[in-house]
C-alpha cells in the first residue's frame, strides 16, 4: 500500500511518458495525430458499407454499424492495453533496470495512452449518433463516465497482472491474442446481448465486458427503458458490482506486481 500511495507523485512522469507514446506513435506520418480522428471514422466508415451493401444485419437493429461502433470502440482500447502491457516491462528493460525507476508506470502508460485514442474517437462516434438521432436519454449520460472509470480500472488490473507474468513466462503473450479473439466473440459487441443463443446465456454474466459493452450500448444507441426512462441505465447494478471487481482486481494486480518487482530486471 505504501508504494500504492507513492503513485500520484509520478504524475508528471505518467503525462511525459503518455506524450511520447503518443508522438512516437505517429512519427514520420505526414497527418500524424490527425489520425486519431481519420482512424475511427475510416473504420466506421468500412462497416456502414459492408453491413449496407455486403452482408445483411442482424435482424432487430436499425443502423447496425453504428451499434457494432458503440462496441467496438471501448474494446479496441481494452484490447489494445492488455495485448501492448503484456510485452512492455520486455521492451522498456532498459528503464527497468534503473533503480528508482517505478516499473509499474509502464503498463499504467499504455492503458492511459490508449484511453486517450478512445477519447479521441469518441467526437466521431457522438456525430454519427447526432446524424442518425439515436435516442440518448440525458439522464443516462453522467453513466457514461463511470463506465470509462469503471473499464479503466478493469483494465489497469489486467494490465498490471499480465505485465508482471509475462516476464516470467513468455508464451503468454502469444496465447494472449487468441484469447482476446475468443473474449471478443464471447462479448455482446457483434451481436445484441438478448438475441444471443441461450446456450451461451450463463457465460455472459461472468464476461466483465459483457456488462461494458451493454452499458455503452444501453446509453449511446438504444433508447431507454420505459420503466427507467428518465433515471440510470438498466444495467447499472451490474456496472456498480463490476466497479467494486475492478477495485479489487486493480489492488490484487498492484499487489503482485510489487511482489515480482525484484525479479524483473533480471529476467528481462
């Protein structure tokens, strides 16, 4: 808890090395960041035509690319934080090795590094709902928020988890990304929770993204419950128990990370 405590004191290290992650990801573009905004609407883009002329939608969800958006936005940081923290205590040895360097500012700094393209995405997909008048409850709004710190602690524990165990033991960053594929189909982001198989109905609940994913879905694209209209979204309990798991699952990730920090710099 003690070094826990000392995080805030890196700040300023947190924002330069966030800064750099995100100018080295676009060096030598001729837009640079600029495509943080191209990136997201290109891509919204792709699935507006494929879902209107390629292949037909699900059946019961008028304007499917954008409900397939308002998914895979939030996941694509998600993944994107854990497939990158799995590796970075790996290619950051160098910074590791010094010893007053905090070690656990490396996954913290791909997660928020992410957060920040997720950001970023969001005027895109906020003009896209304008444009096509998706019915967005005012009251549901503030949940917005909560669901971002909520997904942000969830991820921060993840990522603290995998970091650690991946100096040890490498493979796991190889059956990482076929688990993130399965964790992705197993997630109501390509298909509406209640149209799902009820075979697959008692491995929804388990799924913390499941509850993500319904949330942003149940505030930016689907209009509001008759019986909770003008209050939370319907699926606010499950996002509270999820906020208290992912408290504890950032507490238990720092904890074992501080437990295996003095191994890193030798196994790296």
């Amino acid at each position: 808890m003690n070094n826990l405590r000392q995080l805030p004191r890196y700040r300023g290290l947190i924002q330069s090395l966030v800064s750099r992650e995100l100018k080295a990801r676009y060096r030598g573009s001729v837009l640079g960041f600029f495509w943080s905004f191209a990136n997201p609407l290109l891509l919204l883009l792709v699935y507006t035509f494929v879902f209107a002329y390629v292949m037909p939608p699900p059946a019961g969800i008028k304007n499917y690319a954008l409900f397939f958006f308002t998914g895979i936005l939030p996941w694509t940081w998600f993944s994107a934080s854990l497939l990158e923290s799995s590796s970075v205590l790996i290619t950051g040895g160098n910074l590791i090795k010094k010893v007053m360097f905090p070690a656990e500012i490396l996954p913290i700094v791909t997660v928020l590094s992410n957060l920040v393209h997720f950001l970023l995405g969001l005027p895109i997909l906020i003009a896209f709902l304008i444009y096509f008048d998706a019915p967005i409850e005012p009251a549901e709004l503030p949940w917005f928020p909560v669901a971002i710190l909520v997904q942000l602690l969830l991820t921060l524990g993840l990522a603290l988890i995998l970091s650690a165990l991946t100096v040890h033991f490498r493979d796991l960053k190889d059956i990482l990304g076929n688990v993130m594929t399965l964790w992705f189909f197993a997630t109501p982001i390509i298909y509406y929770w209640k149209n799902a198989p009820p075979r697959i109905y008692p491995f929804l609940n388990p799924n913390p993204f499941t509850h993500l994913a319904i949330t942003y879905q149940e505030i930016l694209f689907f209009p509001a419950d008759p019986g909770s209209a003008g209050g939370p979204p319907g699926h606010w309990k499950w996002l509270l128990a999820l906020g208290v798991a992912s408290i504890v699952l950032f507490l238990f990730g720092y904890f074992l990370f501080d437990r295996l920090r003095d191994s890193f710099a030798e196994e790296v």
